[in-house]
C-alpha cells in the first residue's frame, strides 16, 4: 500500500532533482509542496484496487487512473502559483515524453516541472513495495529509468536523474530516511507494474 512517506519522498526527489536542472531555489521548494500532492486524489479511489494484488481490470483501471483529475479537483481551493503548480502535478503526472500517458500530452508540452515530478514518482513506485509487487534495487530502478529515455521520460532528464542519483553512494541519504521507511528492499520476485 502506498503511504504518506512516499508522497513525501517524492517530494524531497522532485525538489533536488529541480536543484539540479537548475530550478531556483524558491520554485524548488514549491515544487516540494506541490508534489507532496501528487496523488491526493487516491484518497477518493476505492482501496481494493489501488491494493489489489492481481491486474487490475480495463475498468478498475479507469477509475483508478481518475485520481489525477479527481486530485486536480480536491486542489481547486488552492491560490495563486502554488495551487496552479499542485493542480498541473495533480493532473499530469501520470504523462510520458512520448505522449502515451494517462491523458495522451507529450510531457513537453507541459511546464517542466511535471517530468520532474513524474520521475521521481516512478523512481520511488519502483523501489517501494506495494500489494502486487515486490519494491526493487534502486540500481534497477535506475536501469529502467534508463531504458524509459525517449520513451517514458525526457533522455536529458534521465541523464541528470541519473548521474545524480548514482552521485551519492547512499541514495536514502541524498533524499531524506522517507525512502528508508518505504524501500523494503525485498527479493526481486513479484515484480509488477508500478501503476
């Protein structure tokens, strides 16, 4: 099951990525808070689906691919560049560099932040363990974020992600004990999809 701790790993990931491609400071920040609001939206999907340990079926998976809009919705409260940031993360984070996410936008065509976002969600998906699948090495999750280049995510994105990633020798040290918490580094069998 995903937890509090996830959300707030990708968080700290998204604002230190964002450091790294050269993001001021302040809007890294921002970026923190918004993202710590990704998937907000979950709150509204039943929890036998978002911790069903089979397939989810082409039904179940339209519901639960709802929480970006559901999520954008619960953000409408939200003023000013911050809310307009959290709602976009809300909504869009699901989107890939080949326009074959969620809603079908190239990632390009959304404000930089959003592929930030999304990296980091997908790295922290993969090296946490969920119902269905078992959490992964980070240097696996680093493997598939890499083949993902041009595909999934931005290919410079991927090279900053990564060389920035591998820079530390201890990745829960570059982005807080939240991944401790989360990356109960079990074996590799039952790896399944991270959505």
């Amino acid at each position: 099951m995903k937890n509090f701790s996830e959300d707030a790993a990708v968080a700290r990931l998204a604002e230190i990525v964002a450091l790294e491609c050269g993001v001021h400071p302040a809007t890294a920040r921002q970026i923190r808070t918004a993202a710590a609001l990704h998937d907000i939206g979950k709150q509204k999907i039943p929890g036998n689906l978002l911790n069903k340990s089979g397939k989810l079926t082409g039904r179940e998976f339209e519901i639960v691919k709802s929480h970006t809009r559901l999520g954008a919705g619960m953000l409408a409260s939200i003023q000013g560049n911050l809310g307009e940031m959290a709602r976009t993360i809300a909504l869009y984070h699901h989107e890939r560099y080949d326009g074959k996410g969620y809603w079908g936008i190239r990632t390009c065509e959304l404000p930089c932040y959003v592929p930030v976002v999304a990296i980091s969600v997908v790295f922290v998906a993969l090296i946490s363990k969920r119902p269905y699948k078992s959490a992964w090495p980070p240097e696996e999750a680093l493997d598939y974020i890499q083949n993902q280049a041009g595909l999934q995510f931005n290919p410079v994105l991927v090279g900053t992600f990564i060389s920035l990633v591998r820079s530390d020798n201890s990745i829960s040290a570059r982005f807080g004990k939240e991944c401790d918490v989360i990356a109960g580094r079990d074996s590799a069998k039952n790896r399944g999809s991270i959505y």
